[in-house]
C-alpha cells in the first residue's frame, strides 16, 4: 500500500496551486492523508476528485467552511496499521511522549502545524510523521511532502521528496 501526506498547503496565500509534482503522484496513492491548513475548499475539492481516498482534518488557519466538512482529528486503518491526523501537536519538546499519551491506540500519527519534515518513533511505539509543506517552506530549504510504503503490516519505506523551487 503506498500513501501520500502532505499539509500546510495554504492555497491561494502561499501559492496559487498544488506544485504539478505532488499532484501527479496522487493517483499512484492507495489513500492521500491531509493534516491541515488548506485555507480553501477548492484544494479540498480538487483532491477529492483525484485521490483515490482522502483522510484529512482541519487545521488552525482554516475557516467554517473546510471545518464543516473536515474532523480535527481523522482515524483509518491502512494496511494494517491504525493511522490518524491531526495539525497541531504542540512544541517540538516532548512530543512524542504527549503524542503518545494522547493517542495510545495509533500506530502512526501524521501531523502538521509546523512545516517542519518530522519522522520519529515515542517510546511506546507510535510513530510520528510530519511531511512538510509543498506550499510554505518558511525556514526549511525545500518545499515537501512524503510517501509512505507499508507490507505486512509495517512501514516498510518512508520518503521526504523535496520539491523544485517555484518560479
């Protein structure tokens, strides 16, 4: 099973559309995870009618309209793993043990907030995925989001793609 995570899209404020490279990879998706601040509902739109699944929630920056029609936090299974979503975590400083504390059932947590690529694992297990922003890379060197692979009940790959720099 191959998924997509991306978040922080921001659209139109930080860019006028979704870079051609991530829309591209999401119909090579099994499920395309959100995490938040979509700022518009045509980006909602548009990756409902091109992702084959969409797991998403709403983020702190996104107003009635997405919250709506999106959780602020988001539970699926996918091959074999409990997954779920959320935008904000807090700070970077103990994450992992508040993030297991608050969700002890998940095997992996994709989140956002931040902009900042995450991959780490809390003590209890769970791990915590954070893609990025292919919109709004603010202080990081690249704009980003990530896929992930999973056979046999296990992540067998994760990958942080870096995006070309816009025009």
């Amino acid at each position: 099973m191959r998924l997509l995570l991306t978040s922080d899209t921001h659209v139109p404020q930080r860019a006028k559309a979704l870079p051609a490279q991530l829309l591209d990879a999401v119909p090579a998706a099994d499920a395309v995870l959100h995490a938040g601040d979509w700022t518009d509902t045509a980006t909602l739109d548009l990756l409902q009618t091109r992702a084959r699944r969409l797991i998403a929630v709403y983020g702190n920056n996104d107003g009635p309209d997405l919250r709506a029609r999106l959780p602020e936090v988001a539970r699926a299974e996918l091959g074999g793993l409990r997954f779920g979503v959320v935008h904000e975590t807090g700070p970077a400083k103990g994450r992992e043990r508040r993030c297991a504390d608050r969700f002890p059932d998940l095997d992996v947590l994709v989140f956002g907030h931040s902009h900042i690529p995450w991959d780490t694992t809390a003590g209890n297990g769970l791990r915590l995925l954070n893609p990025g922003s292919p919109t709004d890379r603010r202080r990081q060197p690249h704009h980003t989001y990530m896929t992930v692979e999973i056979a046999g009940g296990r992540l067998t790959d994760v990958t942080l793609h870096r995006l070309p720099p816009r025009r």
